[in-house]
C-alpha cells in the first residue's frame, strides 16, 4: 500500500529586516516624519535656520541677546562683564546647532548637518566655559563664595550637564565603538537629542533667575519679564511640532524603533498603549524645564521666594 503524500510545507514568514528598517529610520526627520517640516533637497543647510517656527526661535535668541548685551555695554565694564556676555552668546550658538539639525532627513543632510550641529555646539562650549572662567575668577578674586543663588546653583548642573551632553555626542557619531558598535550607538541618538533640548531650556531658566541676582537685577536693570518673554519664543521656536502634526496617526508616530521579532506579535491596541506611553514620556520629559520657566516667570510679581539679594 503506497505510503500518503507528506503535508505540504508550512510557509513561514521571513524575520523582519532591520536594515529595511535603518534605511527607513535615515529618510525620517529628526523630529517627525517626511512631510513635516523638513530640508528640501534644493535646499541650502543654512536655510534651516530659517524654515518653519526657526524664525521665533531667532528672535527670541536675539532679543535675549541684544537686552543682555545692551545692559552690560552701557554700564561700566569689569571682568565679571564677559560672564553675561559670554553665556548669552552660547545660548544663541546653541539654538543655531540645534535649529540646523532638526529638518534634516536624507543620509547626506543628515551627515552635514550633524557636522554644522558639531561646530556650532563646539563653538557654544567653548563661550560657556569660558564664562565659567571668568566668574571663577573673579569669585577668587572677590571673595565671594560659592552656591549662594539659584542662579549659581543651577548653573554649575548646566555647566556639568553640558560637560557631559558634549561628551555622549561625540563618542556616538565619531567612537560609536565605545557604545558597542554602530547601531547600539544609534539608539542613543533620540535620548542625546531630548537632553539637548532640555539643556537649553535650562539655560533659559538661569537667565531668568539670573535676573534677580543684584548684577543683573539691580546694577544692568535686565527685566524679569522680558526674559520669560524672549525664552518662551525661542520655545516657541524650537517646539517639535512633529509631535502634535496631524499628517501622521497616533499608531505610527515615535512608535518603538527596535521591536524583536522572537514572541508573538503585539496586538493593535497593546501596540498603539506602548506608543501612548512613549509619546507621553517624551512630552513630561521635554516640558518640565518649561513649566519652571513658567514657575520662574512669575517672578516679575515680586513673590517673596523670588527675592534673591545675593550679588551672583
């Protein structure tokens, strides 16, 4: 009696390719997806500096700029002058490294515009650390101690901070190595950015507190609110409005970017709660420094928490 037919073969579903996934991953904004507010292809790098909110974000920078400036150049200048000077300015470098690389999302705009965003940022650490100098110095020199604000206090967690967002920066795009390899060093890249952002919100709320340290406040006569108003254009400027665009569903915006094949598949609605909770996670994250910007603002109500009499 012949034997039956074996069953025919069962097909199985080849593992999704994570390379697909890259060359998918390279076309994307750094804050969105195409067709949000992205670098034309005809586009010059430095155009980024100018497309979308960009605009508020210059203004805002500059204002900052301008005010702090012009208080410091119409009163007699001493070596603790270039503190203010030199901070202000690399905030406004800062803003440029991070406005020149959010539209970017071809592999070469990528590329160049990670370049640019390197010596922009490099130039900025180098006037902070600078300004870190000088008020080092003339504490010395001065005999005024250390941590005596919050102004003070916050800038020293800014300055390591910045020490620390430098160093992560550079090892992932030029040593990715020290990560493990290429892609380990990719996954740091969204979480670099974040911090990125938080960072100068955090400079924008030590130039508020800034304001009511006597230099500033009493002696350059720098108007509590018209930093909170110059920092919240530059937050205005700089918002991801990716994350609140209506040209992607809910289901595919800052979804997780490296789910394992192994296991069974996630279902729609377990899939669409992870992607919730990550968008969710990623706005506390980015708008906390915000909210106490706010909080700080308040200050021009003269609040007794806000009187900060301390020289620096």
């Amino acid at each position: 009696m012949p034997s039956p037919p074996p069953p025919p073969a069962r097909e199985v579903s080849p593992r999704p390719s994570h390379d697909h996934e890259d060359a998918s991953d390279e076309e994307e904004p750094l804050l969105g997806r195409p067709g949000d507010v992205t670098q034309r292809p005809s586009d010059s790098l430095l155009k980024n500096l100018i497309v979308g909110t960009a605009p508020l974000a210059q203004v805002g920078g500059i204002a900052l700029v301008a005010m702090i400036w012009a208080g410091v150049f119409t009163h007699h200048l001493i070596l603790f002058s270039a503190h203010p000077l030199l901070n202000s300015l690399g905030l406004l470098l800062g803003i440029q490294a991070l406005l020149i690389l959010q539209p970017t999302h071809t592999v070469e705009q990528k590329r160049s515009g990670t370049l640019m965003h390197f010596l922009f940022w490099a130039a900025a650490l180098a006037t902070f650390y600078a300004a870190l100098v000088v008020v080092e110095v003339h504490k010395q020199r001065s005999g005024i101690g250390h941590f005596e604000s919050p102004h003070a206090v916050l800038g020293v967690v800014i300055y390591v901070l910045l020490l620390i967002q430098a160093w992560v920066g550079v090892a992932q795009y030029f040593f990715p190595a020290v990560f493990g390899g290429v892609e380990r060093a990719k996954k740091v890249y969204r979480y670099h950015r974040i911090a990125g952002y938080v960072l100068v919100l955090l400079v924008l709320v030590n130039i508020v507190l800034a304001t009511k340290t006597y230099y500033a406040g009493k002696v350059l006569r720098i108007r509590t609110w018209a930093t909170v108003v110059g920092g919240l254009l530059v937050v205005a400027g700089l918002l991801p409005l990716p994350l609140i665009s209506s040209n992607t569903t809910d289901d595919d915006r800052y979804c997780p970017e490296d789910q394992e094949a192994e296991g069974p598949a996630l279902g729609h609605q377990q899939q669409h709660l992870m992607c919730s909770a990550s968008n969710f996670s990623f706005l506390i994250f980015f708008f906390s420094p915000f909210l106490i910007l706010i909080w700080f603002g308040l200050s021009f109500l003269n609040l007794p928490a806000f009187n900060v009499s301390n020289p620096i």
